[in-house]
C-alpha cells in the first residue's frame, strides 16, 4: 500500500537499479512489507524549482497511514534522491498523504 511517485529533471542510467533500491528503502522506513510497496518513476521531466531547472526532484508518498516521526521519514527520502540522484535536499519536495482505508483498492476489493 505504501506508494512513492517520483518526478525528477534529472535522467537515471540504470532505472531498474534505482527502483530497486528505492522500494527496499522505503519498506525498511515505513515498516511494510516490500510486497506491497510500489515505486513510479519519471525521469527527465521538464521542471523548474525556485525559478532554476537545476536539479530537482517532487515525491509524492501515499499509504495507509503515514510514519510517526514524519521529520525522520523526510531525511531517509531526501538522503536516498541525494545519493541517488546527487539532488540536493533544498531541490527536493515531499508530499506525504494519509489515504483513508476504504478509499484504496487492491486485487478487486478494498482495504
């Protein structure tokens, strides 16, 4: 249930890695099982922060419920972007969204 879209400027050599690594790190932070985590990625977006195209990257995280420690889950995304992607944290945004249970659907039913 756990859900990170990833939209950044930046274009990534080797995409399976990248999500790869990205859906450990997520279910590591959020506590959920890997099988349930899902990552999108879109890369080479057009994109301009603070009136700059410099690198930048907007992650919109979705779940059932988000992390106690919102701060802490902020600094595991932002470290991942940075050693992933080599975007700073001050270019990167986060939107977290609590999604309530029966408003998400999966394998024919809801939570």
């Amino acid at each position: 249930m756990p859900y990170l879209n990833i939209l950044t400027n930046q274009s990534i050599d080797d995409e399976s890695s990248f999500l790869k690594t990205t859906s450990k790190t997520l279910a590591q932070a959020t506590g959920k099982a890997e099988s349930y985590v899902m990552v999108a990625l879109e890369a080479k977006a057009s994109m301009s922060m603070a009136g700059s195209e410099a690198p930048a990257a907007f992650l919109d995280y979705r779940a059932l419920g988000l992390p106690a420690d919102r701060t802490a889950f902020s600094d595991v995304l932002c470290s991942l972007i940075t050693e992933q992607l080599g975007i700073p944290g001050d270019r990167i945004y986060i939107s977290m969204t609590d999604s309530e249970r029966n408003n998400w659907g999966w394998n024919h039913r809801t939570f």
